[in-house]
C-alpha cells in the first residue's frame, strides 16, 4: 500500500505492507531511528510518538491507520534553535542512563504536559503517568525530577 505520513512537520510517500507497524514505518522506511523498539506488545513504551497530540505505542499502531495524521517523533521534538525543554530536563537531572527508554518517556510527556501543564503539582498523577513506560536503568526519581523542573519550564514559557 501507498500512504502518505506527516512526520515532525514533513509528508513522506511510502509503500508499506497493510501489516507494517507505525514503528517499523518510521525506522525503516523513513529512517527515523529515535523511535526504539523494546518489547514490540506495547507494554515498555520506548516506541511511544505523538499522533495528533496523543502519546501511542507505534508498535500496535500500524502506518496505514495514522495516514494523515500529524505524527511527531523524538527528532521533532526540538524546536528553534535548541532543544526541547523536556530534553533540557532530562539532561540536567540525569534522568537517563543508557537511554533506550528515553525517546518513549519523553514523547509520553510531551503529550503529558501538552494536556495537563500542572501534572508535576500532582504526584500521584505524574507517577501515573510515568508507570505506563519502563525503565530498567534509572529508578525514575530523575526521570521525575526531569518531568517537574520542564513543567516549570514550560508553563514560563507560555508553551
């Protein structure tokens, strides 16, 4: 099948099978290799991207579904002249080790804070938040420590 996919702002012709997950789509016939891929059932979450603002697995998605819709993937993150503040955070806090998972948790809280900018206020909704994705490195006080300090950041820049 032909289809067309917005990614991080630019439309991609591909032909891919009916079965080729959105994942797949995105690292191999796009090369957008941001996207990891860890347990392929949607449960570690280091594939999550945005489709139209909403964080999903791109392992259960398949490309033919989400054609037509804005797709944005850890490589689109940043903005401007430089990175993302979730990417800022991460960094500042240490929030990742190995970072296989990272691409996922910083796509979740893109979506995340996108809908709900207070989340760190509340952090029995931030740990519910962040229990969707796995990580095996970090122990995730960083991670949400990262998340807090680029909610700060964001609600000061108006974004």
């Amino acid at each position: 099948m032909n289809v067309e996919l917005t990614v991080n702002g630019r439309s991609h012709r591909i032909d891919v099978e009916p079965r080729t997950s959105l994942a797949d789509a995105l690292r191999d016939r796009i090369g957008l290799t941001g996207t990891t891929l860890g347990c392929e059932h949607g449960v570690c979450g280091s594939c999550t991207v945005l489709v139209d603002g909403t964080a999903i697995r791109s392992c259960l998605a398949l490309a033919v579904q989400v054609a037509g819709a804005d797709i944005t993937t850890v490589e689109g993150l940043a903005t401007g002249e430089g990175p993302h503040p979730l990417q800022e955070a991460f960094a500042a806090e240490h929030a990742l080790q190995c970072g296989f998972c990272t691409p996922g948790f910083l796509m979740l809280l893109a979506g995340a804070l996108a809908a709900e900018p207070d989340l760190d206020r509340d952090e029995e909704r931030l740990d519910q938040v962040l229990a969707s994705n796995l990580c095996r490195c970090t122990g995730y006080a960083g991670i949400r420590r990262a998340a807090a300090r680029a909610a700060s950041q964001l609600r000061a820049d108006g974004a």
